[in-house]
C-alpha cells in the first residue's frame, strides 16, 4: 500500500531524499525551497558586488572604473523601484535595512574623500605620511 511522505518524514541516505513518487507536494516544496534559496543567493551576489564596486572605486581616476561606481551609488541610492534586484527588493528579501547601508555607504564615501583630500594636502609637505586603509564590508545573510 502507498503511504504519503510529508517533506519531514522524507528519508536521507547517502545525501539522496527516498520519497514516495505519488506526493508531488514534498517534491514541489523541495523545487521552491532550492528556487528561493538560488534567488537568495543571486540577490546577495549582487549586492556585494555593487558594494565591492562602490568601495573599491570611489577615488577612482580611470573612467571605466568610475562609471562602476557611479552605476553602483546609483543603484543604491535609487528608491521605490518595482524591479526586482532593486536595491531595496534585494535587501527587503534578504531581510537587511536598506536605509541603514546606504547612510553606512555614504559616510563612509564621505570619509575616504575626506581621507584622500587631507593626504593630497599632506604629500606637498614634509610631514610623515600616514597609510589609510579602506574598509571593506562583507555582507551575509544571517538567520
């Protein structure tokens, strides 16, 4: 006699799922979970790497690299979209505040323009120079 699996009964052997054939429903609910899961784990690509863009190139003089950051500050800053990797969409589905990485992004901006305005001033002078390092956020979703 057949006998239905709920999806917590479902049994793992050897990193395979045994399930009775007749329930689509455990099947469906594994589809969508490895669906949203690759979405997720798109959204979260995109987003660091528009944060790698924006901190990488901020002080950029090369006019590839600083379209890149504008494409990605742009991104950013941009509200009430309905696209679906919007800035906003992304971090509302990965369950992050957008509002407060954005006002992290722009003061930090603000710190490195200030960063690099004192060093251009300090490398006419003989004072010792100071190395500045940029930092770098690593984001991850969390539970």
């Amino acid at each position: 006699m057949a006998r239905k699996v709920t999806y917590e009964q479902a049994l793992v052997a050897h990193g395979w799922v045994a399930l009775d054939p007749v329930d689509t429903g455990v099947i469906e609910k594994l589809f969508k979970k490895d669906i949203r899961e690759g979405e997720e784990k798109l959204m979260l690509a995109v987003l660091e790497e528009a944060v790698h863009c924006f901190q990488e190139y901020v002080l950029s003089t090369r006019p590839r690299e600083q379209r890149l950051f504008q494409e990605a500050e742009e991104w950013i800053l941009e509200k009430n979209s309905d696209y679906l990797f919007s800035f906003e969409n992304i971090c509302e589905t990965l369950k992050l505040h957008p509002y407060y990485i954005r006002q992290w992004l722009l003061c930090w901006k603000e710190a490195q323009l200030k960063l690099s305005s004192v060093e251009g001033h300090r490398a006419g002078s003989k004072v010792a120079r100071t190395r500045v390092t940029r930092f770098s956020v690593r984001l991850s979703k969390t539970a």
